[in-house]
C-alpha cells in the first residue's frame, strides 16, 4: 500500500461497511469452524445424563473396541498432565471432565479422540457410565435453602478479592452474596404514602451462537496453540497458563471472526478440555459443538426478582427494596461478576434516596449460566420496568410522566452513591416519547384484536477495572497495521478500531489493516464483553495511534521536514534509513479509575467509567381468542455516547432487540427433572424473519462520553435492556393483564385473561 | 458404515468426481474434500440455513443432503457467485444495507435471495419472509436482509 492520504479527521461518524463484508458475503471470512491442522484428532464428549449423581463406574470397553478410535480420555487421563484440573473466572469451579460426581445434565464425562469425527461420536455414544443418583435442586429459590448442595465446598479463584471470603464456605448453594445499603428503607417505608411489592421471573436460555463452540489445541515443543471460537484470548492464555504452571509465553491462542458471541465465548470454556487432550495424545485436537450441546455448555441465568416500593403523595418513589436471585446452574462462571456488578443497578434509572439491594448468585443442578448481552441487566429491567409501571397505573400516573418525575439525572448520587455523568436517561425518554406520539391519541384495535403501547428504561454500569493494551505500527511506506487483542464476532469492532486508529493519525480508515487476535502478537486485553471494547480497546487504540503520530512528527523534525510541508511519510522513512527500511511502533494503554464497593454498605464513588442507557417502547396487538401477541411496532432509543459508525451503532441496537425479542416472547430452556427437553433448534425456537415486528426502529440520542474515544461508548448489549418489560407493559395497556415471568407465549397471555375474567383455566 | 462410492457431478460450473460415504452430508464433502467454506453446518437438522448450497439450482440444506445424491446434479456454492471477481448483485446489496453482523449465516441467505430473485423478480414483503423463513441469523439482521433483498431486486429489474 502506498501512503495513506492524510486527511484532517472525518473517520468518527462515518457508516462505512464493515472492513471485511467483502469476506462476509463471499463466504472466504475466516472462522476457526473452518480450521483444520496436519495430523489432527476429533475429540468427541460423552455427557452426564443424570443432573446430580456420584460416578460410579466408566466403562469404554465397547468404545475402545470401535475400529478407528485413538483413544478414550476420562478425568484420570487429565490428571496426569493437569494436576488440579478445575477452572473458571470466578471459582476454580468446574473440572475439564467430570471428577467423582456429575453436576448437570450434559455436563462431560469422558471424551473419544478418532481422526474421523463419525467414528468419535459413535464410540462417545457407546460408553457406558453409572450414577449413584443425588438429590438434586434446580430452583434458584429452593436452592438458597436445600439439603442439595452442589458443590461440597466453594472455591473462590482470588481473581476477585471481594470474594476471599467466600473460600471454604460448605454447606451453601450461595456462590456470591452482593447487598447494598443507602439511606434508611425503613423508615422511608414507615413514612410512605403507598407502599407496592411485586415479584418476577425470568427463564433460563441460551446465547445460540450460529458458529458453535469450537477449539483447537497443538501441543508441541513445551508450548501450546490454541485456536479457539474465543471471545477473550488473554484470559484463555491466563488460565491455561496456570493450569499448566507454564509461563504465559508457552501459551499461544488465536482466534478469527467468530460466527457469533453474545457472551457464550467468554472465559475459558473447550479450551482446557482441547489443551489436555492434546498433551495426552501428542496431536493436535479439535473440538468442535453440535448446536444441541451449546445449550449444556452456557445459558443466561433464570432469575427471581422481588421488588418493594415506597411511594410519596406527590408521586416520587422514596425507597426501594431488591432481592435479586440469579439461578447460576452448577458452575459458577462469570455468574458472581453478573449478580453483582447488575446488583449495582438493581434499583433501575430512578433517584431514589433510600435503596437497599440483596443480589444472589445461586448455585443449582442445571446447566451453567453465564453472561448473556446485558450481564444480568435485561433480567433486572425486566422487573424494575415491569414495576415501574404497575406503581404509575395504580397511582392513576402517567407511565411517562411517572418516569419523568423520578428519573436520576446527571449529578445526582445513583444507588452505590455514584454520581451520574454522561448517562442521557432523560433524553432517551425524551425521544422514546417522541417517537412513539406519546401525547397523541392510539388506536386501541377493535373486536378481538385489542391494540395497546408501552415502554421501559433501563441503564448499566460497565464492567471495571479492566485494561486494554494496544499498538498501532507505520511501515516504512506509511501503511499502518493496528494490533489489539478485541474479537470481532460480528459488532464491528475491526472496522470501528480502524476508524479511530485512522482518527488519530489523520489517514482513511480503510488504510488501517486490523491484526486477527492472537496472544503471541496482539498484546492484552481484557476480553470482548460487556460492550467495554469501543470504550476500553478505543481509548487503547486512540492512545496507540496518538503516539504513532508524535513519534512521525519526530520523524520529521528530525529528517528536517519544515513544519507544514506535506512530505510524504515514505519519504520521511527514506531520509532517515536511506532505503525503504525502520518500523514506527506507537503504544497505548487504558484503565479506567474505579473504585470497588465497600464490603458492608455496598457504595461507592465510582462504580463504573460509564453508563449505557437504552429505551424501548413497543405497539402490540393481542388477540384476546388466543392470547398470541403480535408486536407492530418496536422502538429503540439508546445512548451509545457519539457513535463511532452509525450505520453498525444501528444494526447493533436492533439485532439486539431482536433477539431480546425472541428472549421475551418465546425461547425457553425447558427442563423436567432436570432433563433438558429442548436442546435443539427444533425445539427452542430463536426469531426468525417472520417474528419481526411490522416496523423495527432504532435511534440514538445526541450526546458524548467525555472520556470514551472521541465521544464514544459501548452499545453492544443496549438495545436488550427494555424490551421485554416494554412488551409487557403494552400488553396491559391493551387487555389489562400482567404477565410477570417471561417468556410471555400466547398461552400465558391467554391464561391470564381467562384469570381475569374469573374463568381460570386449569393448569397442566 | 458400510462401503464408499464414486460419484461424478458439476461443482460451481466444473466437472468434479469424488469418493464418498454414504452416511456422508454434502456440506461435509463440499468442506472435507474441496475447502469450500461458504456453506457452514451450524443446526445440522435443516432448521438455519447456513449450509445452503443450490441443486441444480435449487436451495438445499447440504447438512441433510447427502453428497451420494449429487451424483450427476450441478452444485453451486456462495464461492461461485464472485468466481471472476465481480461480486453478484446480491452480494453488493448485502454489503451495502449492512445486512449481516458476524456473517455466519450470510452465505446461506445470499444464495436463497438468489433463487427467490430468480423465481420472482419483484418479491413481495410476503415473499421475501416466505423465501427466507428458513434462514436463520442470530446476529437479527433481518431489517437490512429485507433491505438488501429489495435493493438487489431494483437493481436486477434496471429500475
Ligand atoms: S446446518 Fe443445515 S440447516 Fe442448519
Ligand atoms: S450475521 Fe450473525 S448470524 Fe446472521
């Protein structure tokens, strides 16, 4: 490549296509699905088929027996070349297979290596194992008070200090206990006018990534390459690091584009199992996940909220009470992270002086439960929203004006004591209003299809501390490569990365080539989660190519460039080395200042280094013969700061939504005893191109992130926030019914018309 | 699993032969044996649509199609559509309505937004969820799938 074009700046606010669509829509975009090593074994898992059970005997002799099969591999096999097999971000939880006892449903218990996959799988389906059953427990509720313990002992990963003292807890299903206390609730609630209390549920599901979960793993020469479906190739190179007791520097993971995250890639997940199986086997492993075993490997957490309010007479909310439970499944993953950083927020976008939130992650014996687009947030709106409402109807309130009279604005302390900045929650509403002709009249439907409008707020606070290191390097031409470590799985961070790499150094975006990630040449970053990467990996980035630049200029200043000639940079290089020679190699790295809650009240001045705020408001229909909801209209309105690349921004706000549409109208994990009923996109349907709403709109308010690259924030998981509640509060705007657990199918709707016209139906 | 046959057809305007199993999915052969990546197994049940390929130039899930059925068939995958370099029409509208976010299911729904270009130049909105209903993209990128798909058909038509 030549040298860029130096322009002043205009790479911010610019919808270019992604840098790669042209890969996209050829089908030559890389994935790791792809990926094939010389010499390579298929590994394929056999799965628990009880949910808690001792493991009484394994029995591989027909499966060994199968011509073709290298080799079977149990817990045993792993131990010899993994001394304390059990990983995991926050307790060191969870074994590579299965050790003296099974956990979940589907959890693996032994793994078949075959060159040919058919002949793995077959052999997987031909051991034989025996369970001792235990009692088991699958509620979140039941769980906080059950004889059915799933872990003997809780093993906190000191990744985290606020869960020390956790370590050597028995006896408890409880992995993380969050509670915040302002104000006095008390006597708020003594004081109070009206006082309203409601409780919500919300169901497990699953990420359902298109490109399931796949790894890689070469062990040769006292090191390891890991190829893996990734969403953070720093931590996988952490943790198998210390699972090894290697130095970080044997360890090599790499990733491409991922065929789809949401969170289900996040941590350590095939990555230990493949590393293990290829120690053993001194070949390179690949495992690679039918869809039907994504949903025994991560969901998002069912969850309970019970919420409390005490309303004033002037219609100001003065204190809320919030009990969140998080189901975690048998595996605690990131969930401690999740019950606690979305406890933070608990209490939604209201200034409220008096708050008081009990946050639990629960341990039970279904399938774990992780990050899922909103790390706990969208469960929680769901509840706070759903509330929200409720309070304004019962007080005669205008849902809207209700909002507006309690809305937290920049300023004012948020539930952990911080104060707002940077969060456009009035002018999300502002523009939801607007958008949706609030003040104008509705058409309400006729007959049996009763129309009805709603709309929810809700706002995050993003994960922190975490670090983003990038660099950005000049070719002796003055083309620019930019290292840093984010994982683009469809959000368009490599193109919004070149845009402000490009920024910053005054060239076209197009002119930045954006390195895949890979630990041996992209240096750390935290990981590809909670929408921190513009933010984070952005201002890494813009720091990178800031230093790039001023080392050009010293290039110049040194090679005698009078200041203003437009020299080109090639030239520069030239007058330097005397050839087409040297590298430029600009570095940045970000942390934010955050400052971790107190351990008895909760508070604290900085809870996060910036806030996500996303609207939604939602137009239904519902044929009160049947119950089915029919979603018309579907708006989002976000505060995604300055946006980076509009045109990605959007799309990013609606495919969200879709798919919190699909969380919210139908897609389930169903279990009987803890037997998973619907492990198959038979059987759990996500949205297709017939569950679109009639119109589908996004938009994003006017506003800056003072502290984000060029005015930006994330925006990644916004548009999930308030749908669900948005539905529900349209549908009893419509017929007058509350639906207070998700997912609202037309068979819950009917139900709760028939209830309300006091024909109830019986339950099954 | 029983005894490999040799079976002869035409792969993206070529005369290919290749040895197969018959338990073995067409996407496997098109992947196995000729690295075309285009078409991706992801349900392996006929439910996504991202290992679409075309048949004698119609849509089919490979992942259910076994390759032994090839034999004598023309298959055409999304790598034949820009074979000279010129990206189709269909591939350019994807591309600029943003229709797709990770890309995964892309392929797949490129090739049903051809046959359905090809049997109804001037789809309906009905139309294009008929066609594409059993395309799947968890990404949601179906607003501008449905925007492309209106694009390419203007610009087929000349209008
Ligand atoms: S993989 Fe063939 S239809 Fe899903
Ligand atoms: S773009 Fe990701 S599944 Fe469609």
């Amino acid at each position: 490549m030549s040298d860029a074009t130096r322009v002043s700046s205009g790479q911010i606010g610019r919808s270019l296509p992604r840098v790669e669509a042209r890969a996209k829509v050829t089908g030559a975009a890389e994935y790791i699905h792809n990926l094939r090593l010389p010499g390579m074994l298929y590994g394929k898992i056999c799965r628990s088929t009880v949910p808690h059970g001792r493991i009484l005997r394994i029995d591989a002799s027909a499966a060994a027996a199968i011509p073709g099969v290298h080799r079977i591999v149990t817990a045993e096999d792993i131990r010899t070349v993994i001394a304390e097999p059990y990983y995991g971000p926050a307790f060191h939880d969870q074994p590579i297979l299965a050790e003296g006892k099974v956990r979940h449903v589907g959890e693996p218990v032994a793994v078949v290596l075959a060159t040919d996959p058919h002949i793995a799988e077959e052999a997987a389906q031909a051991i034989v194992v025996e369970y001792a059953p235990l009692p088991a427990v699958f509620d979140e509720i039941e769980a906080m008070n059950s004889a059915a313990i799933v872990h003997d002992i809780l093993k906190p990963a000191g990744t985290f200090p606020d869960l020390k003292h956790l370590a050597g807890r028995s006896g408890t299903n409880v992995a993380l206990d969050f509670h915040l206390r302002r104000g006095d609730t008390e006597r708020a609630f003594a004081a109070a006018e009206h006082i309203f209390e409601h409780s919500f549920r919300t169901q497990q599901v699953m990420h359902t990534p298109l490109e399931p979960h796949v790894s890689l793993a070469d062990a040769a020469d006292g090191g390891v390459t890991i190829h893996s479906a990734t969403q953070t190739p720093s931590f996988v190179r952490i943790e198998i690091a210390r699972l090894l007791g290697w130095p970080e520097n044997r360890v090599r993971v790499k990733t491409a584009f991922l065929g789809g995250g949401f969170g289900a890639k996040v941590y350590v997940k095939l990555e230990a199992l493949a590393v293990a199986l290829s120690l053993l086997a001194r070949r390179p492993v690949k495992l690679a996940l039918t869809m039907e075993e994504q949903f025994f490997t991560i969901s998002k957490h069912a969850s309970t909220f019970r919420i409390k309010s005490a309303v004033d007479g002037h219609g100001h909310i003065t204190a809320r009470q919030c009990q969140v439970f998080y189901n975690g499944g048998a595996y605690a993953d990131i969930g401690p992270r999740v019950a606690q950083k979305s406890g933070f927020t608990a209490t939604g976008p209201y200034d409220i002086p008096n708050v008081a939130i009990d946050s639990y992650e629960i341990y039970t014996n279904r399938p774990p439960a992780g990050a899922l687009r909103g790390f706990g947030v969208p469960q929680l709106v769901w509840a706070y929203e759903s509330h929200t409402d409720l309070i304004a109807r019962a007080l005669g309130r205008d849902p809207v004006e209700f909002r507006r009279r309690n809305l937290l604005r920049d300023g004012a302390p948020q539930a952990t004591g911080t104060v707002m900045r940077d969060a456009a929650i009035s002018a999300v509403l502002d523009r939801l209003a607007a958008r949706l002709a609030w003040d104008q009249p509705f058409d309400r439907g006729a007959g049996t299809l009763k129309r009805g409008r709603g709309l929810a707020i809700g706002f995050k606070a993003s994960i922190s501390p975490t670090t983003s290191v990038a660099t950005v390097a000049i070719a002796a031409d003055g083309s620019c490569i930019l290292y840093c470590g984010t994982v683009d799985m469809g959000q368009g961070s490599t193109t919004a990365m070149a845009q402000i790499a490009a920024e910053a150094l005054g060239i076209e975006a197009e002119a930045v080539r954006v390195v895949a990630p890979d630990t041996d040449v992209t240096p750390y970053d935290m990981g590809t989660l909670g929408s921190r990467s513009l933010f984070h990996m952005g201002n890494a980035v813009r720091l990178a190519a800031q230093d790039a630049r001023d080392k050009l200029a010293a290039l110049a200043a040194e090679t005698g460039v009078p200041p203003g000639a437009n020299l080109p940079i090639s030239e520069q290089f030239r007058r330097k080395y005397g050839m087409q020679a040297g590298t430029i190699v600009g570095a940045g790295s970000y942390i934010p200042a955050y400052a971790p809650p107190d351990s008895a009240t909760g508070l604290t001045p900085n809870a996060t280094p910036f806030w996500m705020v996303g609207g939604a408001g939602a137009e239904v229909e519902i044929d009160t013969e049947t119950g089915r909801v029919r979603v018309l209209r579907l708006v989002n309105v976000a505060d995604a700061g300055t946006p980076i690349n509009p045109g990605i921004v959007e799309t990013q706000l609606t495919g969200a939504a879709i798919m919190q549409l699909g969380f919210t109208l139908f897609e389930e994990m169903q279990f009987t005893d803890g037997q998973l009923r619907n492990p198959s996109l038979a059987e759990y349907k996500i949205p297709g191109i017939r569950d679109m709403p009639d119109r589908i709109e996004a938009e994003t308010v006017d506003s800056a992130q003072q502290s984000g690259p060029y005015g930006a924030k994330g925006v990644g998981e916004t548009g999930t926030f308030a749908v669900s509640p948005a539905i529900a509060n349209a549908i009893e705007d419509a017929v007058g019914v509350r639906i207070s657990e998700l997912p609202i199918t037309a068979e819950a709707v009917y139900r709760a018309l028939r209830r309300a016209a006091g024909d109830q139906l019986e339950d099954l | 699993m029983t005894a490999p046959r040799t079976i002869h057809f035409t792969l993206n305007g070529a005369a290919v032969a290749a040895t197969v199993m018959p338990h073995q999915s067409l996407v496997e052969l098109l992947r196995e044996r000729f690295d075309l990546f285009g078409a991706r197994e992801s349900c392996g049940q006929g439910l996504c649509g991202c290992c679409t390929v075309l048949v004698d130039g119609r849509a089919v899930s490979s992942c259910l199609y076994l390759a032994a059925f090839v034999d004598g068939a023309g298959v055409t995958t999304v790598e034949h559509l820009a074979a000279d370099g010129d990206l189709d029409p269909v591939q350019e509208a994807f591309i600029e309505t943003g229709a797709f976010q990770c890309g995964f299911c892309t392929p797949g729904f490129v090739l049903m937004t051809k046959q359905l270009l090809d049997e109804i130049p001037d789809p309906s909105d009905d139309d294009i969820r008929h066609y594409l209903s059993g395309n799947l993209c968890r990404c949601g990128a179906y607003p501008e799938i449905v925007a492309a798909v209106k694009l390419a058909a203007r610009r087929q038509r000349g209008a």
